[in-house]
C-alpha cells in the first residue's frame, strides 16, 4: 500500500484540533472518558490504542525484570541505572542484557523516526506501521523464548523461580523486546497524544498533583474544571494500564512461565494492530497530523 494511501479526510472535513484538551460538545459539555478513548473528536480511536501499548509495556517490563537479569526493556532511565549496577558489582544484575536493552532501544527508535518521517501526514498509517514491526518483534522473542528448551526465570537475578535462560538467549530477547519498545516510544512521541506516551509516568504522575489542584481547587469552574477533569481521568487509567500489564506479567512470569507472560505482550500487540488496521480503512479527520503553529 502506499504511504499516501488514505492520508488525510475528504475535502471539507474538519481538522484535528490543535489543543490537548478535548473537544467540548454542544452546550460545553465534554465528551465521556470512556468514549474519547475510542472516538475522541481530535483523536479518534489513538487514546484506546495508545492505552492497550501502556499495558503491554507493563507487562514487557515485567517479564525483563523478573526472568531477563533485571533489565529494563521499555524504561531506559531505570535500564541506564541497572547497567551502572551492574558495573559496581551489584548481585543480581546482568551488564550484557542491560548493553543489549540499551543499543535495541536506540535501534528501535531509529527505525521509528524513520517510520515518522515516511508517514507525515497520516497518524493511523503511522501507528498500524509501527504496531505491526512491534508484533514481528514480540513474535520472534516468544519463539525464540519457546524454542530455546530454557524454563527461564533468574538468568541475572536472585534465584526467583528457579531455572534460567541461557545468557544467549537472555540477550536476544532483552534486544529484540528493545527495539519493539523504541520503536513504540518514537511513534507515541510522534503522534503526541497528551497523557499517553505509553512507556513513561513520570509526567503523568507530575500532571496528576497540578490537575488535583484544577479540579478541587477552590478557583476552578466550569470549563476549566471539566477540561483538568478529562486530564486527571486520562492519567489516572495510563497509570492503571501500566500497573494492571506489569501485575498480570509478573503473575504469569512467576507462576507459570515467563514464555506465557510473552505470549500475552503478542496477543495484545495482535489486538493493538488489528484495531488499528481496522480503525484506518476509511478516511476520517483524526487520521490528519494537526496543523504547526508558526
């Protein structure tokens, strides 16, 4: 297909908004939490895939900190801190995967600026683009994982539930479930979502104090207060979606294998991208990167 397949709405089709707040409906009102995350006007369907992304970092994580020798796969800050670990002779930490998580995210992100500059004008396009290398890589790690013959559990770590992968193998997947990750953290930047990076809170837990103040605040009304409401709504459940991924990854990765924690990461990969395919067979005016502002 081509990139310019479907790029942009039909003539006279409104564009997305420029704000990050979401469209107030008739008479001010605004548009439920739950459907912005499927049909938000500026947005469209992006909030509800962008948000099933953020599970599925939990659930990456999760199974890298607790079967891949404590390496991070998706956050680089904790995985940068790791590797230092590693270098001062900390038990329970593997250098290798930590180098290996490193160079796959940079790798990753290269591949999804690239993927950000082939698809300028089109977000769907963009997204189902970059879901679908994500499922190729995750796919590969689960058979890599799979095939390997390893119960993989402590390769690195403190002994948590016996068995290990082999250093090989650990390094491979840390890689590969790497570049996924960077290639998801390059396309979320692109498509600048608010609230919904997919890979980091931090913001989002910044954003929750100052929108506690907006929505409680003895000077906030009407408008504002519904606007800061939305916000506060959006990064309560980017915050939930991440710890609900990483608790059914660490519960599958313990008591069952960290192979079926993988096979989950795949399935929700496989939902993202098909909702996506789905979601930019016809034109629709959210699929349209918003105007810049000079």
């Amino acid at each position: 297909m081509a990139d310019d397949e479907h790029t942009g709405p039909p003539a006279g089709a409104p564009r997305p908004a420029d704000t990050a707040a979401p469209v107030p409906g008739p008479g001010g009102r605004q548009h439920g939490l739950l459907r912005s995350l499927a049909g938000d006007h500026a947005y469209g369907p992006l909030y509800g895939q962008l948000l099933l992304l953020t599970v599925l970092t939990g659930v990456v994580d999760a199974v890298s900190i607790l079967s891949l020798g404590r390496v991070f796969v998706a956050n680089m800050t904790g995985n940068v801190v790791f590797a230092a670990f590693a270098v001062a002779g900390a038990p329970g930490f593997s250098l290798s995967a930590s180098l290996f998580a490193l160079a796959g995210f940079l790798a990753g992100a290269y591949a999804g600026g690239v993927l950000g500059a082939r698809h300028t004008r089109d977000r769907g396009l963009l997204l189902r683009a970059g879901c679908t290398l994500e499922l190729a890589l995750a796919v590969a790690a689960l058979a890599l994982t799979a095939l390997s013959g390893d119960p993989g559990a402590d390769h690195g770590t403190l002994g948590m539930a016996g068995g290990a992968f082999s250093a090989a193998v650990t390094d491979a997947t840390a890689a590969l479930l790497a570049i996924a990750l960077g290639i998801q953290n390059a396309v979320a930047r692109r498509l600048a979502v608010p609230d919904m990076t997919t890979t980091v809170l931090t913001m989002a837990l910044t954003g929750v104090g100052a929108d506690l103040r907006a929505v409680f605040g003895a000077g906030a009304r009407g408008a504002a207060r519904a606007t800061a409401r939305a916000a506060l709504g959006r990064r309560l459940l980017a915050i939930a979606a991440m710890a609900a991924g990483a608790a059914a990854g660490a519960s599958l990765a313990l008591r069952v294998s960290p192979v079926s924690a993988l096979a989950l990461a795949a399935a929700l990969l496989a939902l993202t991208t098909t909702w996506v395919t789905l979601a930019t067979r016809h034109p629709a005016s959210w699929r349209a990167f918003p105007a810049v502002r000079h």
